[in-house]
C-alpha cells in the first residue's frame, strides 16, 4: 500500500453558515455534519482540542488487543487518525476514510512526517462501494468516538454497518464506540427528553428515537443519534455480525463500568462493541 506523502486535496475557505439544500446533502449527512467536516479550523486543532479525552486510552487499548496479528485496519470516519497512527507504527497498514477532506489533509501530512503506510480515502460511509474498498479486503475496521451515531437515519446507519461487514475478511473484527440513549436522564430535562424521544420517535417521518441537535464547536444543528442497547445489537446482527464484547464504559469513559450486571443499560455513558465477521 502506498505511502501518501503527496496527497494534496484543494480545500477553498467556507463561510461558517454554510448551507446547502437538505436534497443535495450525501446521505446520512445533516447540515451540521457537513459543515463540520468542511472547516479547517476544526481539523487543525482537533489533536490539541482532545489531547487530554479520557477515552481515546481506553480504547486505544481494546484495539492493540484485538487487532492481532498485524494486517490491514480500516478507520471509518477516521477524523487525524489519531487511532490508526499507533497501530500502523506498531506494523498494521492503514486505510484512513473520512468524509473531512481537511481531516484527510491532516492524516496525509501525518503519514508523510512518519513515512506510515496509510491511504486516504475521502468517502461517505453509507456510499463505500466495492471499487472503492473491494469485499473480503480488510481484516481488522473501527469507527470510534460515536461516529456510528453522526449518520442520520436508520436505515443509512445499517447500510454502513453492512458495508463493512462486507470490506472484512470471513473472521475479521470491528471495533465501536457509540453513546447511551438513556444516560441522557442524568441531564438537566433529560428524563424529559428521553420521554418525548420515545413518544415521538416511533411515529415521526423526520426523526429517530435517539436524534439529538446541539451546538458544537462552533456548529449549530450538529447532529447526534444515540443507541439504545437492544436498537445497537439489533442492527450490528442484521448487519451479518456476531458480538464478540460488549464493553460499558463508566462515566469518565476511562474504565469498563463496575458491576455490569447491575442495570448497565441506564448507567453506562456509552458502549465499545468488538464484532466479528
């Protein structure tokens, strides 16, 4: 695999109000999502904004563990890569596909200060098709820091879990991270959020139960589905795969929750799931 040490893509500046119709939108794309992935400034200090995130340890960890032997890892919606750097300097190639062509920048540059062997690819990942990333060709995939939940729509989430299920060679193992649907009561109005959520979910044409908007970084409108645990396994098994952890993370999302068995649906602030095909 080839070293993208010249990898340059023309990125013109963009208003912060971006806005394009909702029809010319990729699926699975909100308003909010593009306009996150089209601002340099958010790709530029995004290492230095999450230099301290207590889960980006954590989950490096789960990683060195389950991608063994060394082989080909793609990171969906890789953001810096800043998971797939150490595994690549620890003898895995790596296959770094964003929507974020300023994020790509950033991993291409990356890559080249290192001389890592990672490709970039820039994609939407509810559109992967196999000219891009043919079936059967990566072993280990993952796609972290709730990037699962950044895709609108329930049906464009499957089509992404499917698509890699079909990139993954028969017994290759994916890793993600997502966040709990119902630790939002902890939230001042959450117990009435999570209410209305799931009242109005079920019978709505425009939104799931789960669908959250919020101002990030910057972004107003940016969007955020979160699981609840039934909804999570049932797409990741009609999807093809066989749930191989299903890791609760506490609070801090430093450590694995304690006493898992004791209502870990409410308690968990999010989940790291290792699936297998």
């Amino acid at each position: 695999m080839q070293v993208l040490s010249e990898f340059r893509i023309p990125n013109p500046p963009l208003p912060a109000n971006m806005q394009i119709p909702h029809w010319q939108l990729p699926p699975g794309v909100s308003h909010g999502t593009w306009e996150y992935t089209h601002r340099d400034s958010i790709a530029d200090d995004y290492d230095e904004y999450f230099a301290f995130n207590s889960l980006f340890s954590f989950d490096e960890g789960v990683l060195a563990e389950q991608f063994q032997p060394p082989g080909l890892v793609a990171d969906l919606g890789c953001g810096t890569a800043r998971a797939l750097v150490p595994l690549v300097r620890a003898g895995h190639r790596g296959l770094a596909i964003d929507l974020s062509e300023p994020m790509l920048r950033v991993v291409a540059e990356k890559a080249a200060r290192e001389q890592l062997d990672i490709t970039c690819l820039k994609a939407n990942l509810v559109e992967l098709t196999s000219d891009q990333v043919a079936n059967n060709s990566v072993d280990y995939a993952m796609c972290l820091f709730s990037t699962l939940g950044m895709i609108r729509g329930h049906a464009n989430r499957l089509k992404m879990l499917q698509h890699t299920h079909r990139m993954l060679k028969p017994g290759g193992k994916f890793v993600l991270h997502v966040h709990n649907f119902y630790f939002n009561l902890y939230d001042p109005g959450g117990p009435w959020w999570v209410m209305k959520s799931l009242l109005t979910g079920p019978f709505s044409k425009h939104s799931d139960v789960g669908d959250r908007y919020f101002e990030y970084r910057g972004v107003p409108d940016m969007f955020l589905h979160v699981f609840r645990p039934s909804e999570l396994r049932g797409l990741l098994r009609k999807a093809g795969f066989k749930i191989h952890r299903w890791i609760p993370l506490e609070v801090t999302r430093r450590h694995p929750l304690k006493h898992p068995w004791c209502f870990s649906a409410l308690r968990a602030n999010g989940w790291i799931v290792v699936v297998q095909k």
